[in-house]
C-alpha cells in the first residue's frame, strides 16, 4: 500500500468521521456546529479528489468520487428533515400568527431539540400559549366577564397585554359609574314620584286636617316599605301654656300606644327631634319601644326614623316610621322634603281654619248686629210711634185744654153778664 492510498483512506476515515459527529451535534448541540462539521467535511472530500487526481491517485478517485457522492446526498437528506422542514412548518405557524390565526401548540419533536430551530420552536410556541391567553382575556372582556384576574402582562413591554389590562379596568370603572349612575337616577326618580304622589294627596285634601293625617301616614308607610308610621302634630296645651306633641293619625299602632302618645318638647325620641329640629335614624331602637302585634305574636321593628316638619324654623309635626328592614338614603331623603310640604300644608290648613273660624265669628256678629239693628229699628218705629201717639194724646189735650179755656171764658162772661143783669 502505497502513501496515497494511506493518504487516502485517512482522510476518508476523517470524513465519515465528521460526518457521525456533525450528525450528533445535530440531536445534542448545535445547527451552526452541523453545518460548520458539514462544509469541513465536504472541504476535505474535495481536498481529497485534488488531491488524488493531481497525484493521479486513479484508486482513490474510485473510493472518494461515491463516498462524496453519498456524503452529499445524506447531507441533503438531512437538510430537509432536520432544516428545510422544520423551517417550513415554523414559518407556517408565523405567518398564521401573522393572520391572527392561532394553531396548536408546536409539535413535541421539535419542542424536544436543543439547537437553534428547538429554540426557535419553543419561543413560537410560548408566543401561541401567551396569545392563546390574551385571546381568552380579551373575550372575556367582550363577554363583559371582568372577573378574570388571572391574566398578566408578559412584561411591562407587552403593549397588547398592558393595553387589555387597562381596557378591562376602564370598562370596570365605567360598569361602576354607569351603577353609580342608574342608582342616583332611581333614587331621583323615586324621590321624584314620591313627592308627586304626596302633593297631589296633600291638594285633596287641604282643609280636613285628620283625613289628610290618615292618608298620609297610610301612603308613606307603604311608599318605604315600613310596619308602623305615626304623625305628632305641634299643640299648645292650655293649662300650662306649653307646646306639647300629640299623636293626630298612626298606622299600625296599638291601643297602649295611643293613650301614651303625648310628649313634651326635649322629652323621647319624638320631642327630641322636635327640639333639635333634625332628623332621627336609628338602627338598633330599644325592645320596648316599639312592638308590632299580629295573630302570630309580637315583633319588634329595628330601624327607626324621625322627621321632624318644619317651616319658616317652627317646629309644625313630627313624623315617626318603623320597619324591620334597612330604611334607605333616598327614603329618609324623601320623607325630609315631603315634610316641608306636609309643615306649609298643615300649617296653611291651620291658618284656615283659623280664617274660617273668624269668618263665622264674624258672621255670628254680623248676625248678631244685624239683629240688635233690627231690634233696634223696631224700637225706633214703636218709639216714633209712641211719640205720633203721645204728639197726637198731646194735640187732643191742647185741644181739650183749649175746649176748657173757652169754656171757661164763656162761663166767666155769662157770670159777667149776670152780674149786670142783676
């Protein structure tokens, strides 16, 4: 055996060699080291065949012509099942990525390599599970579900992550205002046809105060929901010439209730809120304060509201509510204004009755007068009348009197003349 065939066969030794190594860094290292193996063990081939054919090696162009041959063509095999094909279905699940298209999660083979297209697959891959994830976010805020906190930005780079997270807080913030807003837009609306509903009660019936009590302590009760409702009107007691709270209408209010229904200004809750002129809520009242009786038994109401009526800063009435549930803002709110109306109703249904109780007085003296006129008109006519009786009594007597005087000169002359006679 000649030195080139020696040559020869180690450097075809040196090829296959590299080719099993270039092979192994393929499934353990790296694409970049397969590839350099590659072209160095392609390089030696064609060392090889210059080589021998410039030392006219004919025997070893015979062996390094296939060997090179077969060399290349698993190099290309290789290629495409290690390369060109992982390539193509990576660049496949990009641009589906790039159409928005979410596909399945990169095939485990390729998940499963340690060169570069191994890493490239798992970053595509972790890209589709993060995007799966925002995709799923992102409809569950189209399905307005904001209960989904499980879902995190990737970074604070993450623009589309960092954009849905604030998205989905927007609408959370808006969901609230909009609630905030429906709420106080009920609560006016019920404010609103609350007073309604009460002023138009309070316009029929302007002038019977007690009628207008019963009505309205039976609608607010019902209007708020609650079990017992009463109404304190302001009077001054005469004997003592103290202002003093008495019970005028109630609903729901039992017979021991009633008798005891007097209070003086400062004194309970009622006569309290009267003195303070403000209004009352209590939420744990005492056990004997009040008592609801049914046929089943008693209960006891554990919220409680006072208001007290007011105009022009004089206390008119006290209005007292009890329920066995929460009395909410907007009804204590109803109740405050409602009030003021109810205080200028009964105190003009007040100055009423005042009026019409000096028109009838008056109209009893206008009576009156008119009888003592009449009476005294009557007087008049038999006054005049006995003066044309004594005037006319008084002409006869002149007339008598005259009668006489002449009667007396004719007897006078008649004696005269008997005296001459004689």
């Amino acid at each position: 055996m000649n030195l080139n065939t020696l040559i020869a066969l180690a450097a075809i030794t040196l090829v296959c060699a590299m080719f099993v190594v270039s092979v192994f860094f393929i499934f353990k290292k790296s694409l970049i080291t397969f590839m350099s193996l590659s072209t160095f063990a392609v390089g030696s081939l064609c060392i090889l065949i210059t080589y021998s054919l410039s030392s006219k090696g004919i025997a070893a162009i015979y062996i390094a012509m296939p060997l090179c041959i077969m060399l290349s063509i698993a190099y290309i095999a290789i290629g495409i099942y290690f390369i060109q094909s992982p390539l193509k279905y990576i660049n496949k699940n990009i641009r589906n990525i790039a159409k928005g298209k979410l596909s399945n999660e990169i095939e485990e083979l390729l998940l499963n390599r340690k060169d570069e297209i191994g890493i490239l697959a798992n970053s595509i891959n972790v890209t589709q599970i993060e995007l799966h994830k925002t995709a799923e976010f992102a409809k569950s805020i189209s399905d307005r579900n904001f209960d989904n906190n499980s879902f995190q930005p990737l970074s604070t780079d993450d623009e589309i992550g960092n954009l849905l997270v604030e998205m989905r807080n927007n609408l959370i913030e808006n969901e609230k205002q909009e609630a905030v807003r429906k709420k106080e837009e009920h609560n006016r609306n019920y404010i609103t046809t609350g007073i309604a509903k009460f002023s138009e009660t309070l316009q029929l019936t302007n002038v019977d105060t007690q009628a207008m009590g019963d009505k309205l302590i039976s609608e607010m009760v019902d209007y708020v929901n609650a079990c017992q409702g009463a109404i304190y009107m302001l009077k001054c007691n005469d004997h003592t010439d103290e202002n003093c709270l008495e019970l005028m209408s109630a609903v729901a209010y039992d017979r021991h209730k009633k008798i005891d229904a007097n209070f003086k200004i400062g004194d309970s809750l009622v006569g309290r809120c009267a003195f303070e002129k403000k209004s009352i809520y209590m939420t744990d009242i005492p056990d004997n304060y009040i008592k609801i009786t049914s046929g089943l038994g008693t209960a006891n109401p554990r919220n409680l509201l006072l208001v007290p009526a007011i105009i022009e800063g004089k206390v008119i009435a006290v209005i007292e509510l009890s329920s066995f549930y929460a009395i909410e803002e907007q009804m204590i709110q109803l109740i405050e204004k409602i009030s003021e109306n109810i205080a200028s109703t009964f105190n003009a249904s007040k100055n009423n009755r005042h009026t019409l109780m000096l028109l009838e007085e008056s109209k009893k003296y206008s009576e009156e007068m008119a009888a003592q006129e009449e009476e005294l008109r009557q007087n008049i006519e038999e006054l005049e009348a006995t003066q044309e009786e004594m005037k006319r009594k008084e002409e006869q007597l002149r007339a008598i009197s005259q009668q006489l005087d002449n009667q007396e000169l004719l007897i006078k002359e008649k004696i005269t003349q008997l005296k001459f006679a004689n």
